[in-house]
C-alpha cells in the first residue's frame, strides 16, 4: 500500500474529517509540526499508521522543511500533503526535495506572500485591487497618500482574517499600527503564523477596499459580494469544482459563514470560473488543492482577492461532499500518489441540498458584541429554536472552545482569536440554510444565556 506523510499545523479541514478519507487511499503517516489537537482524537488517531511530532517555531526556514524531508524518507512516503496554510510553503519545499508531486516551491511562495501573488497578477493582467508593500508605519503612511481610501492593512503571510484593519486616512496610520501589531501577537498565541518563511511578521500589505456589489449579481439578499471557488490543479491543469458563497463578514472582514450551493445564475459563475482560471493559471501551480476568492463588483465586473495553494479551510470539503457528492481531499491524494482521477468536466453548479460552515463569534451577525458573557457550552442549546425543521447541526470539535469556558470580549481585528466554535449546518435548500445560520448567529447569545 502506499504511504503518505501527513504535514500538520493549525488550521485547515479537522482532522476527524481529513484523516477517514486520506486513510482511504494510501497508509497514513503524520509530522506535526504543532501539538496536535485532543479534540475527537478518538476519531481521528485510529487512521493513523505512525505519528511523529517535531514542534517547529514560526519562520524556521529550511529546519522546517529539513524535518518533513527526513520524516518523509524515515517513512517512505509516495506524497507530502498539507491542508494548513501555515504549512504550504514548507511542504512545498519539501515535496520538491524528495522529488514528488506538489504545487512546487517557488508557485507555493506566489500563492503564500500576498504581495508577490498580486504582483504576479497584475503583470498578467488578473484584475486585482490596488495595493503597495508596507513594512513600517512609515511606508503605511506614504502609502495611504498613494491609495483611494478605505483600504485594509494585513500581513501578507495571514489567514483566517486574523490581524485586518481598516484605514480611512494617513492621520489613522500609529493607531491603526499599534492594532495591527497586538492582533498579529494574538495570532502568534494561538499559533496561527507562518512556519517557513523567517521574515514573515515584517511583511505587510495595504489594499484598496473595492466597492463590491452583492444586489447586482444575486437576485436574492443575505449574501456576501464575494465568493471562493474551490479546485484542484494536477499536473499544473486547473480543475474547478464548484464555487462556495459567503454570508456578509462581521466588520471588518471576518468570515462566518461559507455556503454551498451557490445561488447565483450559471452564466454568472461561468463568469467567475474564468476569472478564477485566469488567476489560478498565472501562478503556474502544479499539484495541489487551491482556494480562490473573488468580489462581485458592479457591471459584472471581478476582482480576485486571492489565492492559496491548499482546500478551504473550516469545512469547505465538508460542504463539498454534502451538496455535490464529490470528496475534493480523496481526489487530490491519488493524484498526489499519481493514481487515475476523472474530474468533472465543467465547474459543477447544481448540487443536493445545502450545507454551510459556520463560524460562531461573541457578536451577532450584524457585528455587535455580546452584552453578557455567558460560559460556552453548545450543549446546552436548545437548537430546535435556532433551525428549521429537518435542518441540522453539528460542532466540529478541533475548533471549539472546552465548555464552561469563558467568553473573551469581541475584537474585530483579531480573526479567528474571536472563534467560540465552527458548525455545520445542513439544510433542504439554499435558502433555508442561509435563514438557518442567521439566526444561529443572532439567536446563540440568548441561547446559552
């Protein structure tokens, strides 16, 4: 049978979900570069064939891919794989080393550092938001004279919407500093930081915030104006497979809802499929999972937000297999171990039933915080008045709060430092899984109060 090496390190699909189905194809071996979560181990350890834990600091370089490559050759591994962005790059590199299948290191690198996946584009003619490099409060300034407000200030090596903030004027420029600066050390604290690039915390990025345009691509409300499509890309060909939507983010920009199926009309995803193509193509990728976000703006027009080398994380796959009956994570390991793989052949539009990931913060979903702090414990919930009839629910345990523990007071830059608990939610239809996580998301307060 063969074998492969399992790269761990937070984020990504949860484990009691990923490990079944790699499992599946090839006998499992698993690095964890972070301390591996204790949260459903009984579901998700027994698919393991071997375990090894090399707990790496944030930007150790090639010691973190020196690890993967030795664990990879102790094991004899077919195929390195990762679904957490903070391990993409090393993996990569790794992969490349040992001579597989991968999207390749210097591909990975565009599809990791904000600023050089946006200047790849840009050259290529990719529509993307106006943007500068920053690396100091100084340049943050200048360049907030150089962009049309309001713009976002990120890390460009971040995820999960951890460390955001919005600007409105160069006079904003030390306050906003000093709020990025906190939010990315609560990123660090909950180990969501890059693992291989060394310099990663110096990089940052300032965008234009596009004016996006819900209303004019949906002919319903209560969607986002943007949405993912998820792929695979085997042998450097790009394979859509279908296109997740989003409930409008909490301000600033924290996500807490992906939905599928899509709504919008097929010529309108068509749309997006070949931009999305356009943008997956420039960064020449050549194996892997890809993730790539893009706004709906007025007139039709796209602008693509970005790209990683890896699946959605929460549980976009989840969602994937619930509505479209395909297990995007089986695919990609037997390309991954060079195994004969039918894709679809067009982006499918049309699924069965809807399903959701949805993310619980302490404020409801217009982006106000919680007036009590109530301990956390789903299971005191009487979801019953939250749901629909025939609608369910369940938690996802690699990414809850322990219960009774307390609630931490809302921070809009923080991300997922924010995150109580992530579920998912099915539902007969679209429409009553979009009514379904909203009153999730505005009724749980009162619910465990």
């Amino acid at each position: 049978m063969k074998r492969v090496l399992y790269v761990y390190a937070k984020g990504g699909t949860a484990l009691e979900h990923a490990f079944p189905r790699i499992a599946a194809c090839a006998e499992l071996h698993v690095l964890a570069l972070m301390p591996l979560p204790t949260a459903a181990e009984e579901l998700w350890r027994p698919h393991c064939a071997s375990i090894a834990e090399a707990h790496m600091d944030p930007g150790a370089g090639d010691a973190v891919a020196d690890e993967i490559v030795r664990a990879a050759e102790r094991v004899g591994a077919d195929a390195v794989l990762t679904l957490s962005e903070f391990a993409v790059l090393a993996a990569a590199h790794a992969a490349d080393r040992l001579g597989l299948p991968g999207p390749g290191s210097a591909a990975a690198g565009r599809a990791r550092d904000k600023r050089l996946m946006r200047e790849t584009w840009q050259a290529a003619g990719v529509p993307v938001p106006a943007f500068r490099r920053v690396g100091s409060e100084a340049e943050l300034r200048t360049a907030l004279t150089e962009l049309t407000p309001p713009v976002l200030l990120k890390s460009a090596w971040s995820a999960g919407s951890i460390a955001q903030v919005v600007l409105d004027s160069p006079e904003e420029a030390p306050s906003a500093w000093a709020r990025f600066v906190r939010a990315r050390e609560k990123g660090r604290g909950i180990r969501m930081s890059e693992l291989y690039e060394p310099d990663a915390d110096g990089h940052l990025i300032v965008e234009e915030i596009v004016e996006g345009s819900a209303g004019s691509w949906y002919d319903r409300p209560g969607y986002a104006d943007y949405v993912s499509v998820e792929g695979i890309v085997a042998n450097g060909v790009y394979h859509p497979l279908c296109i997740t939507a989003r409930l409008p983010p909490i301000p600033p920009f924290n996500e807490v809802a992906s939905t599928a199926p899509c709504v919008l009309p097929e010529a309108s995803q068509r749309r997006v499929e070949e931009i999305s193509r356009q943008a997956v193509d420039a960064l020449k990728l050549d194996t892997c999972g890809t993730h790539t976000e893009l706004k709906l703006m007025a007139d039709g027009r796209v602008a693509v937000i970005e790209t990683a080398a890896r699946f959605g994380g929460v549980m976009i796959t989840r969602e994937i297999e619930e509505v479209f009956g395909l297990d995007p994570i089986a695919l990609l390991v037997r390309q991954l171990l060079g195994e004969r793989v039918d894709y679809p052949e067009r982006m499918l539009t049309e699924g069965r039933g809807a399903a959701a990931s949805l993310v619980v913060v302490p404020a409801d979903a217009a982006g106000v915080p919680w007036s009590s702090r109530p301990r956390w414990s789903h299971g005191e919930v009487d979801w019953s008045r939250l749901l629909s009839p025939g609608s369910a629910v369940g938690p996802v345990a690699a990414f809850e709060l322990p219960p009774g523990s307390p609630i931490p007071v809302y921070d809009p830059a923080a991300g997922a430092a924010n995150w109580l608990g992530l579920f998912v939610v099915t539902a007969a239809d679209a429409g009553t899984l979009l009514k379904d996580c909203n009153s999730v998301l505005n009724g749980l307060e009162s619910g465990l109060g």
